[in-house]
C-alpha cells in the first residue's frame, strides 16, 4: 500500500505514525487522520448507535491525543444500510455531535451513502509546528517507557460479551465503561506535548504490546518492561474465567491510553503535568531490539500482536 501510494517533498509525516502531516507555510504543518469503523467487525453486541458513533470519533481523536494536537475540524462519511431505522440514524448524528463537542471541535461536512455494512469514516484536521509533533520515532536509550492507564479492562469486557455470553448490563462498570463508553486522552495528550517531557507517543488502541513494539520499531531501541499495569477488573475476571491478567493486559487492545517515552531528568515534570496519572513501566535500551519483559529475574520476549477487531 505504502509504495502504490507514495509521498512527496511536503510529506513531514507519512505512512506509519498515528497521523500524516504535511508542509504549510512558517514551519506549520496540516495534520491529517482519518479511521474508520464497520459494524460487522468494530460493534459489540449492545453497543447503541449513540455509542457506536461517538466511537468512531474517539479512535479518530485518540490518535491526534498522542501527537499532543488539538483537532481543528472533522469531516464525517457514513455508509448506512437501507435496513436501519430513522431512530438509528438520528442516534448516529446525536453520538457524532456529542463526541465532537465533548473533544472541542466542529464536524463542517461530508457525505452520506447507501452500504451493504455500516460505516462510520471519521478524518481530521489539525495545525501545529513540525518541532510540536511528538513522533513513533524518536525513542533514546533511557529514556522512560510510561503509560497513562491500565490495560485489560476492555479486553476482559469483550471476551466476556463474545466468548462467555454475559449480558452488557451484568458486565462490572470498569469493564462495561471501556467497551461501551471509551475515552480518548486528548486534554493529557495536550498536557504532556506542551511539557516538552516526551520523546516518542502512540494511541494504544490495538494493545499494549503492539504499541510497544511500535515504538521499538520506529525508534529503532528496544524496550524492557518491568511492570504490567492490569486494571483490578482484568485480574477479577481473569481469575475467575482462568485466563492470564497479564496477557489481557498486553494483547486486548480497544484501550485509548497514552503509551510514551519520556525523558529521564523530566519525568517528575511529565507526572505533575499528568496529574499523577503516568506510571512508568521500563525503560527504553539499546540492545536486544524488540520488547522483553521481566519475570522472575528474566527478560522474556513480548510477543508482536494485538486485538483482531471482533473475532471469536
């Protein structure tokens, strides 16, 4: 896809990161992100039209969260089925209206068409200088690796929902919220750009580990982990349904948390900045590439995958 497509001289950021950005004028740059959501692969079952639409702003704003920007304005594409009702398309416009209010920004236009399967098209636009973009790709040996929540909450409230058949309202509220009302850290995102604390940052949402490596890869270091943040209703539910909480934690995906590099003479300023919710968790190194963790005295190498949208 990368070399069909190709860039050119004004590409500051193609393929890769979580947004593209090109050249303006003055050292500014045009920041662009577009992700887009289908019913048959990105909806849970229970999931409202409300929901769903706001969602689908959320993965959009995520991603610009981690480049520490503010989106300007969003155009919206929606492909909807001829079987949905005019409740379900007002819900839509109500999510999509709701989420662009609650992260600052006006949604001016777009298209709408018939579709076999719904789909919501989200794109942004934002401004900001080329020094202000907080990259995948500049990582240093030391620096420390941090994130801005817990993992596992969403992953536990899925399998619970897809594999074990639980009603949404019988989920605990931690795992009902991640599913169903997920949030992006745009304000901390901001927050933590504006510190100058950070070397590198990605939008967690297709896991932990393939965040991780993400910024392993584009950095160029690797990475040693020495704490896996699980959320209390991961472990809960992992011990009762006999899965591993660490690995909830990991490879869910679905989580809209920060996962950064910061570096190491400022990351009590980074922590003030966040409010006291960035935890470290290793820290960046030069040799092995890749991403191990520690257990038991031992780096163990963290498997390169995450969530693969709905599958059973």
């Amino acid at each position: 896809m990368e070399r069909s497509l190709g860039t050119n001289r004004n590409t500051v950021v193609g393929f890769g990161d979580d947004v593209s950005a090109v050249k303006l004028a003055d050292g500014k740059v045009a920041i662009l992100k577009t992700d887009m959501l289908v019913g048959s692969t990105d909806i849970p079952p229970g999931m409202t039209m409300r929901q769903v639409a706001r969602k689908a702003v959320v993965a959009n704003v995520s991603d610009l969260a981690a480049k520490g920007v503010q989106p300007l304005a969003g155009l919206v594409a929606l492909g909807l089925p001829a079987t949905l009702k005019r409740k379900d398309v007002e819900e839509i416009a109500t999510g999509l209206s709701f989420a662009a209010m609650q992260y600052k920004f006006p949604l001016v236009g777009g298209d709408t068409n018939e579709s076999n399967d719904l789909t919501i098209s989200i794109a942004l636009f934002a401004t900001a200088s080329k020094k202000q973009l907080i990259l995948r790709s500049g990582a240093r040996v030391g620096d420390i690796v941090a994130v801005s929540d817990e993992f596992g909450s969403a992953s536990a409230g899925l399998k619970a929902l897809l594999q074990h058949g639980i009603h949404p309202a019988k989920l605990p509220r931690p795992m009902y919220q991640a599913v169903y009302n997920p949030r992006a850290e745009l304000d901390l995102g901001l927050r933590l750009g504006a510190s100058g604390a950070l070397t590198a940052s990605i939008d967690s949402s297709d896991g932990l580990a393939w965040s991780l490596h993400e910024l392993s890869r584009a950095s160029g270091v690797g990475m040693r982990i020495d704490h896996v943040p699980v959320s209390k209703a991961a472990e809960q539910f992992a011990a009762r349904h006999r899965y591993v909480a660490r690995d909830l934690a990991l490879y869910g995906g679905e989580e809209y948390c920060l996962v950064v590099t910061v570096k190491p003479e400022k990351f009590r300023l980074a922590q003030k900045t966040a409010h006291g919710k960035l935890r470290a968790i290793g820290v960046v190194t030069r040799k092995p590439a890749g991403v191990r963790l520690r257990l038991a005295g031992k780096d163990v190498k963290v498997t390169m995958k995450g969530w693969e949208h709905f599958r059973r």
